[in-house]
C-alpha cells in the first residue's frame, strides 16, 4: 500500500494518483476514513505514520457516532444490543462456561464452513481471470524490465495498472451479487461485481492505451504485439461481463409490478 519507497517523477506520480483515485472512488471504506477527501487518502499511501494517525482518528469517530445513535434512537440501541449479544455468543470466552464452549464449538464449525466455502472460490475456475493473470504477469516481466532500462513513461502507466486487470477480475467473480438482495437495492452501481469489473476494465483500458503509445514511438518493435492483441479479446470479455449485469438489472428493474 506504501508509495514512500519510491521517488517519483511528476509524471510517474501523476500516474499513481490516477489509478488510486478510481480505487478511492469505488471504496466507500476509504472514501468515509478520509472523508471523500482523496488527496489526504494519497498523502497516507505515501506515509504509513500518517495512515496508521487517521485510522485511530476514524475509530473514534465511529465510537462517538454509535453512542450518539444508540442515545437519540432506541430502536438503533435495541439493534447494537442484539449484535453485541450476538457477538458474545458467536466469540465468546471459550473458557467461562459450558455454555460458552458450547458456543465456542459452534464457532469453530461457522469458521470450517467459511474455510470450506473458500475452496470452492469462483474466480480460480473463471477463465478470463487465468487469462487475464498469465497476460499480466507476461506483461509485469518484460514491462518491468523494459522500464528498468529505459524509464519510459508509457511502461510505467502499464506497470502501474497491469495488476488490477486481473485483481479486480477477483472481485466481479467470486462476489457476484445475490438475486433476493439486488431486489431491493437501488443503485445497482455499487455491487462487487459490477464494481470488480469496471475497475478491471478502466485499468486495462489504460495499459493498451499506454502500449499503443509505446508502439507509436518503436513501430519497428514487436515485443507488445501479442499483448496488445490478446488485451483486446480481455477487453471484449469484460464488456460482455458488465453487459450481463446491465441486461440482468434491467430484467429485476421491469420484472417489479407498477405501483
């Protein structure tokens, strides 16, 4: 997460804040600790004393917003009970009581359902995934070594969002939204998948067009040829993906009676 290992040039820098600003963006998470404020979020990627400072401060603002909740709303009091007690049961002293090994027990079988639930993740067996991690680890090796010699700006934007091409691919395929839930949400722009995908796709978007440059200045050199290729066909299927999700809202979206 730490940018400090690295002095950038204006132009390398204006890059990363590039791509942290779309994940800034689409992480509600970041956006709250920071206040929407992307510019102290960069300023904490770069320094992890002054991250570390603000996720204190954000600990107690929570704190301080849940005891004044719980004391002008009895219904969100009721609520914070219900989920204390919750906890207690699920995490519990294992050594209090029968009781609380018993519950303990209970625990340590949610935890093997949950492990167990992780070895079935989809994204391993998602083969635009596979495609995309080989492409981007082809692309991490020879770009980087690429940019190691010549500190080509063009490299650098395709070293900087190679990664997430196929990372953000985890997040459209392991999450995808379940259909009772997307009932009722109202804004469809904030599922995993959806999320996953498009952030997937901004940075893929973003390394062919940064080969395409590189291309432009050394037509004569093949070396990204395939990769230029082979990030279109991945580039396609992540439209269709995205796709799917617009049909598939707007199926739920007229399938709901008139009022």
């Amino acid at each position: 997460m730490w940018l400090a290992d690295r002095n950038y040039t204006p132009e390398e820098l204006a890059i990363v804040k590039e791509h942290e600003y779309d994940l800034f963006m689409y992480n509600p998470g970041f956006r709250a600790m920071w206040h929407n404020n992307f510019e102290e979020y960069f300023k904490g990627l770069r320094d992890e004393a002054y991250w570390n400072k603000r996720e204190e401060q954000r600990e107690k603002e929570i704190e301080a917003e849940v005891s004044y909740n719980m004391m002008r709303d009895p219904e969100y009091a009721s609520m914070m009970h219900e989920r204390a007690m919750t906890e207690e049961a699920l995490f519990g002293d294992p050594d209090e009581s029968m009781l609380a090994r018993g519950r303990q027990f209970e625990r340590e079988q949610m935890l093997k359902d949950v492990g167990e639930y992780q070895t079935l993740r989809k994204w391993e067996n998602d083969e635009l995934y596979k495609t995309a991690r080989d492409w981007s680890m082809e692309l991490l090796e020879s770009g980087g070594k690429l940019e190691q010699k010549t500190k080509n700006i063009h490299i650098f934007r395709v070293l900087t969002n190679v990664l997430t091409v196929s990372g953000k691919i985890v997040w459209g395929s392991t999450d995808r939204i379940d259909e009772e839930i997307a009932e009722e949400m109202d804004d469809y722009q904030w599922q995993m998948d959806r999320v996953g995908y498009t952030l997937s796709l901004t940075s893929l978007k973003r390394c062919l067009e940064s080969l395409g440059k590189w291309k432009a200045e050394n037509p004569q050199n093949r070396q990204f040829d395939e990769s230029i290729s082979q990030g279109k066909l991945i580039q396609q299927q992540l439209l269709d993906r995205l796709e799917e999700i617009e049909q598939k809202r707007l199926k739920r979206k007229f399938k709901k009676p008139l009022a």
